[in-house]
C-alpha cells in the first residue's frame, strides 16, 4: 500500500520536473508562436497605424492585398525566383555532392572549402556582389573574355539596374518587342536573374552538405551487386543514387522553396523593389507596410499579406510532399 | 599478351584521366566560390579609383593596408563605430546561443528521458511549428516589441531567439542515443533530475551542444531582418544593419565599404574552419529530420 503511494508520487515529482525543464521552451512558445500567431490574425482584421487604436475593418486588408498591383507583381516575381533558384540550387548541390562522394585524395578538405563561403551572411554576399555587378566590375570584365574569346563584343551592363526581362529580350532577338506596361509577360529581368545568380551561389553548398550525408547512408552492397551484374556507373547512379535520394531530395526542395517564398535580404539591401519593380516581393511589401517606409504604417494591411503569403507556402510544401511521396511509394 | 598490356595501360591511363579530371572540376568549383572573396579582400587594399575603374585589375597597385585602420576608426556620431558593431554583434550572438543550448537541452532531456502527460501533443507540435513560415509572426513581434518598448535594446533579439524548436529537436535525438544505465544507477543513489541532467547528461552531450552553439552563434552573427527591424538606434546596430547603412552613406568609397565587409565575415570564417566538422554535422541532422 506505502509502497504504491510512493510509486504514484514518483510519477508526479517525474511530472512536474519535466514540465520545469520544458517551461522556457513552453513559455517562449506560448508567447512567440501561439501568441503572436493571435495576434497577427488580429492585426490582419484591423487598420492600425501603432500610433492610434486599431479599428475594426474586417476582411478589408485581405481583399486590398489581392486587388493591389503591386502585390500580384511581387508574387508574380517569387514565382519566377522560386522556381528557377530551387531547381538550379539541387541540381548544383547534387552535381557538387556526386562528385565529392567518390573516394579521392582531399576530399574532406574540398567538403570544407566548398561549404565556407555559406557561413557569410546575405550582408556580406550583398555588398561583395554589388561590387562584382557594378558596369566596371569583374562580371562584365568576365563576359567581355569569354566574348573576346569567340570573336564577339561585349556591351557592359548595369546589372542591378537593367529591368529588361527575360521573354523581352527573346523578342527583340527576333524584332519583336513586349511593352512595359505589359509586366506580367516579361518573365524575370536580367537584374533579378542576377540575383537568382547570387542566391545559387550561396544555398547550394549547404544542400550540398545535406545530399553527402544522404549519401554516406546508402548502402553500398547496392553498387556492389549492381557492379556484378555489370551496370555502367551512369546506370547505377540513374537506377540507385537517384532513388534513394529521392527523401532528401524532397526536404532540399521544400526547405528551398520556404527560403525562396521569404526572400527578403537582397531585395532589401540591392534593388529595394527596382528597377521598375521588376525585383518587387512580397515579404519585402509587408516589411515596407509595417513601418511605413512608402507612406503611413499599415499594419494591418502587411500582417494579411503575410498571411497570405503562409497560406501559398503552405500549400506549395503540402502538394511538393504529397507528389514527391507518390512517386516515392514505387520503390 | 601484348595486347593484354596495352588493354591494362589504357585502364590506368584512363584511370588517371578521369581523377584528373575530377580534380579539375573540383578546382574549378573551388575558383567559383572564392573567386568573390578573394577579389573583395584584394579590393580592400585599393584606392577607390582603382576599385572603380575599367578594366579592373585583380592585384592593387599599392597595397594600401590603411584602408582598414581608416574603416576601423571610422565614427558616425552617437557612438557608431566599427568596434562597438562588434561588440553589439558579439553579444547578441554569444548570449543567444548560449541561452539556445542550456534551454535546448533542458527541454530535450525532458523529452528524451522524462514521462509526462502530453508529452507526445507537445513534441508532434514542436516539430509541426517548425514548418510554419516565420513571415506569419513578423508583424505581430515587431509591434509586441515596439509595444513594450523593447526596440533598441538586445533584448527584442534574445528573448524570441532564446530557445527554438530546432535545437530541441536535435538535443532530443542525440540524448535518446546515449545509454540509460549510467542514469539508472544514478537514481538508485538518489540524484535528482537536475544532478543527471547536469551531471550525466550534459558531459556525455558535448559534442551536440557544441554544434548547436555554433549553428546559433552563426545564425544570429548572420542575422539581417530582424536586427535591421528591432535596433534602429546607431549605437545598437549589429555589423550587419551597419554595412547597409555604411554602404549608402559611403558610395564613393567602396574599398571601405569591402573592409567593413571583411570585419563581418571573419570571425564566422575562422569559427568555421576551427570547427567544421561540428558545422558539417548540424546542417546534416537538419537533412536528415526529412
């Protein structure tokens, strides 16, 4: 009988220190997740300068966002930065992680090499590229080489200023043309494909840390009896990498695709939205919006564009997941 | 049989050829992402009309060490300088891993070792607040700071960034991998929770703690939004809202603006070459969650 007791106040005293122990994390999450998610539905529903007590104003913001210009053009924009940055980030971090798996003299120290110049922060690739980007700078300086070396001419552009997309420039290469006015037709322009560039540079070393660890876990009684049967080494990678990579593969592209649909910093820090709002996003809005760098503060207007913006975010992972499982189920 | 010899030599030939030209790829990726760098560092001993001018050059004409000590002192007003950027980044980066670790690895031992009601409502939660898009919270926290008038201070960074799903997540799985008997015997001598969690868990965790620090210490050294939304006062600016400013303010002098760059990715640089491994193994887990 004592004895139960004492097994019941165990259980307790177990209880109670395990919820001591999670009380920072259950507290912070108390306030800056579910809180603030509250609070942020909220905001949405109201106009509210932060000055002033908000005022009701129902679904008002939500609408505005969907009728506002400007926020389409930036979703438009994300859409093209998203699709072509995550599909050319794994291809780069796959290419880069095939060829470091394979047993060679120096390997880990190329692992290292290749990874370090993700640790900078997007600060410090800005500024750095900027510079590169400038009409006298190094890019140009490289596209006039390569030019020269195929008996051509290189025209030095003003890349963080050049506002000519992608489906334009095709145009005029066959005498047509897209006006301006016309922006959903023009696909990225050439200052947000430079950017596209840089983005690449910095997030495919760290998905390439990632594929190598996938990598390492595959068996390798796998390529030894693919060997066996004689299967050429592009097969087994077509037929057993690929495969087995296919869960990581997957977490690089939905990750990928949340950091693409947030991109904030080198909108921020290299274009602010220019030229001709060809580099315009949307996390880049609300941020404007809520400290009312274009105008009044707009809170409410930026929190129901961020909602907005989860709710595409969430949906996008959710079909990648479910289209990616699928396929998976095969194997 | 001579063919046979002829056959073998072609294998190692080719053989050679191809690591040959696995290295040459590999120096060639290598070219590409330090290329930038090492252009930038090359750039910060120019003087601004060489940095600007066409052609550019890859090697200063004279190198100008001075241009550091110049960016150093530089002071812009209401205690802007290089050093206190420093120092504000320093902080901000140390206090919030180290608060990271101790409260990570509280509420991973918890889930890795205690019994408690709700315990898998709470852990299923955790991981699914990990996919919610952190731009939902945004507006929300910055007004709560503004609110409570915590905007220029340290503490609007380091609360909300004291202790992460994440870091949980990873110390969870790491403490589940070391042996239970070590604590079992512990407990027949009647430690309390809190002398395993110090005394056996924490020793035999080193290595996860260490990467979890330095994945934090980086995170927040790195940190651009919200340190350029929650400290707007000169003298609370982090290195890397400093370099923004600093580069609109001195457009004309971008050899400056490049050792201000230098100063912000240093430190990260050297702590990742002194720990790479620990680096290598956090940004791994964070694959291997998939």
């Amino acid at each position: 009988m004592k004895k139960q007791s004492s097994l019941s106040e165990m259980k307790k005293r177990e209880e109670i220190a395990a919820y001591v122990f999670l009380s920072p994390y259950l507290l912070a999450t108390l306030v800056f997740t579910i809180g603030m998610l509250l609070f942020a539905l909220y905001i949405s529903l109201h106009d509210w300068n932060l000055f002033q007590s908000p005022e009701f104003a129902g679904v008002k913001n939500y609408i505005k966002a969907f009728r506002s210009e400007d926020f389409r053009r930036g979703f438009l924009n994300i859409a093209w930065y998203t699709l072509i940055v995550v599909f050319t980030q794994t291809f780069v971090a796959v290419f880069m992680a095939v060829i470091l798996f394979k047993p060679i003299p120096g390997k880990q120290f190329f692992r290292t090499f290749f990874y370090a110049p993700s640790v900078t922060s997007s600060v410090v690739i800005s500024m750095i590229f900027i510079w590169l980007y400038l009409k006298t700078g190094y890019i140009n300086l490289l596209f006039g080489k390569v030019a020269e070396i195929f008996g051509g001419e290189w025209q030095n552009v003003e890349w963080l200023n050049k506002p000519d997309g992608l489906f334009q420039l095709l145009a005029r290469g066959v005498g047509g043309d897209i006006e301006y006015g016309k922006w959903y037709l023009h696909g990225p322009s050439v200052t947000w494909m430079a950017i596209m560039v840089q983005a690449v540079y910095t997030t495919s070393p760290t998905f390439m840390i990632m594929f190598l660890a996938a990598l390492v876990n595959i068996p390798s009684s796998l390529y030894e009896s693919a060997s066996i049967d004689g299967a050429s080494s592009w097969k087994q990678f077509w037929k057993i990498t690929m495969p087995m990579l296919r869960p990581i593969t997957l977490l690089v592209v939905v990750l990928g695709t949340m950091g693409c649909i947030q991109m904030f910093d080198y909108v921020k820090l290299m274009t602010a939205g220019g030229p001709l709002g060809t580099t315009l996003v949307p996390v880049y809005q609300i941020y404007t919006e809520t400290l009312g760098i274009n105008g009044p503060i707009r809170a409410g207007y930026g929190a129901a564009m961020a909602f907005i913006l989860a709710v595409v975010i969430f949906a996008l992972t959710y079909i990648q997941r479910k289209f990616i499982e699928e396929k998976t189920e095969q194997y | 049989m001579e063919t046979r010899i002829l056959l073998r030599n072609t294998i190692r030939i080719s053989g050679k050829f191809k690591i040959g030209l696995r290295y040459l790829v590999l120096l060639g990726i290598s070219v590409v992402l330090f290329a930038p760098f090492v252009l930038s560092f090359l750039g910060t001993l120019k003087t601004n009309a060489e940095i600007i001018a066409w052609p550019p050059k890859i090697f200063p004409e004279n190198w100008l060490w001075n241009n550091w000590a110049d960016t150093w002192n530089t002071d812009l007003g209401r205690g802007g300088t290089f050093p206190r950027w420093l120092f504000n980044t320093s902080f901000l980066a140390i206090v919030t891993a180290t608060l990271q670790v101790l409260f990570c690895a509280m509420g991973g031992y918890a889930f890795a070792r205690l019994k408690f009601k709700g315990k898998n409502i709470i852990f299923t939660f955790m991981l699914s607040s990990m996919m919610l898009p952190g731009i939902v919270t945004l507006v929300p926290k910055y007004v709560f700071m503004a609110k409570i008038h915590l905007i220029n201070t340290y503490w609007a960074l380091i609360l909300p960034g004291s202790v992460e799903a994440f870091g949980i997540f990873l110390l969870t799985q790491y403490f589940k991998s070391i042996p239970g008997e070590l604590e079992e015997a512990c407990k027949i001598d009647g430690a309390s929770y809190l002398d395993i969690f110090r005394n056996v868990i924490i020793p035999l965790s080193k290595p996860a703690l260490l990467t979890l620090f330095i994945l934090k210490f980086q995170a927040m050294w790195n940190n651009f939004m919200e340190a350029l939304l929650y400290l707007s006062k000169v003298s609370m600016w982090t290195l890397n809202v400093a370099l923004m400013t600093f580069q609109q303010q001195y457009v004309s002098q971008r050899n400056l603006v490049l050792v201000g760059v230098m100063f912000n990715a240093f430190p990260v640089l050297i702590l990742f070459f002194l720990f790479s491994k620990y680096y290598m193994e956090g940004v791994s887990f964070s694959g291997l969650k998939g």
